[in-house]
C-alpha cells in the first residue's frame, strides 16, 4: 500500500532553515510527481510546489521563491522540502502529498513546524 | 492564479440527512484533453486530508457511494446523500488545472 512518512516536529528560530522528509513505500516512486502543501494553525490548505519524478524540474509558489527549496533522491524514495529565512508565520503543518495526475491521491501524515524565539 | 470559492462555509447536518457543498472556480477547469480537473477532499480532526473524488465525479479508491460529485464548467457540488457522524471535518475542493495549485477555502460540517 502506498505510504509517504514524514520526519519528526521541528522547532526553529526565525531566519534559521528548516529541511523536511517525506520518504515514499507502496509503489513506484520514480512514476510520479509530487507535492508540498503547508497548513497554518486553524487556517486552509495552501499548496508550495511540485518536482517531477526524476528531481530535475520544480515550480513553486511565487510566494515562496527564493527561500524554497524541494528535492528527492531516487536511490532512497525519499522527497525533501527545505524553506530558509524563517519567520514565525512559516509556523505550520507541512505536507508531502502525491500527484495522481492532476490531484493529490496520497498525503503524508504531516510535520509540524514551529518558529519562534 | 485561479480562485477556488466554496459555500457555505459551515454546513450543520443532522445525521442521516443530506448535504451540499458548492465550489466555483474562477475560470474554467476543462482541460484541453477532455476532462475537468476538480477535486474534493475531507480532513478529518487531526488527520492529513484524503482524496474523495477526482475528475469532478470519480470517487477515489474506498470512499462509500454516499459521496458523489457533479458539474462542469467553473460551478461544481459535492453531495452526501446522508451524513454519518465519521464524515464530519473540513471539505476542500481543489483545482488541478493549472500552477499554483489553489484550494477552496474549506467548509467544515458538524453533526447536529
């Protein structure tokens, strides 16, 4: 079955980075594209980017350029998401999610992310 | 970007009984491969959210029939022909269009 697992709750100080994984199992992890897609506390879904299954090709969230960074290694079918420059509003869930195309089939189950001071 | 707009906002259901949520989108989601790139989905308390139907009507893999999804266009619904207290949390809908993706701004439906 497919499962993306998500590394653990961070706690950062603002202007510190943050880099979050999301390792894949269940299924053929070079065969899709995947997704970021952040939740503030008691706010909306707000999507971040996407990579293409081989890790060459990205776009993200205007929002987000420049101080957002997704990657993955193939060898490990893992994806990574790595956000610099943190203020306390980067205070959120963050959540790998696979495309199926066109939507999101399959979500992580989430990693907390905290900044303050 | 395109703009997802979901009413109401917060929907009431006494259990057993229907209910219905409307998404409109900016502009149009139908691809120029034939096919409209609308999608639901529910979180639940506490969970990540989980894909109910893709393609305006297509249900994804386990979800019960008692979930369907129509229209066409930019105006869309989703029905629950009758609510059961496990269906209670948030309902997005989503467009796959185009980048960025964007998301409605969630309806959450409570049990009465």
């Amino acid at each position: 079955q497919v499962e993306l697992v998500q590394s653990g709750a961070e706690v950062k100080k603002p202007g510190a980075s943050v880099k979050v994984s999301c390792k894949a199992s269940g299924y053929s992890f070079t065969s899709h594209y995947m997704h970021w897609v952040r939740q503030a506390p008691g706010q909306g879904l707000e999507w971040m980017g996407i990579i293409n299954p081989s890790g060459d090709s990205t776009n993200y969230a205007q929002k987000f350029q420049g101080r957002f960074t997704m990657t993955r290694d193939t060898s490990t079918s893992t994806l990574y998401m790595e956000l610099s420059s943190l203020r306390p509003e980067d205070t959120a869930v963050y959540y790998c999610a696979r495309e199926l195309p066109k939507t999101l089939d399959y979500w992580g189950q989430g990693t907390l992310v905290t900044v303050s001071s | 970007d395109i703009v997802m707009t979901q009413t109401p906002l917060s929907l009431s259901v006494t259990p057993g009984q229907p209910a219905s949520i409307s998404c409109k989108s900016s502009q149009s989601l139908l691809h120029s491969d034939g096919k409209t790139y609308l999608s639901w989905y529910l979180q639940k308390p506490g969970q990540s959210p989980q894909l109910l139907i893709y393609e305006v009507s297509s249900r994804f893999s386990g979800v019960p029939d008692s979930f369907s999804g129509s229209g066409s266009g930019t105006d869309f619904t989703l029905k629950i022909s009758r609510v059961e207290a496990e269906d209670v949390g948030v309902y997005y809908c989503t467009q796959g269009l185009h980048l960025p993706r964007t998301f409605g701004q969630g309806t959450k439906v409570e049990i009465k």
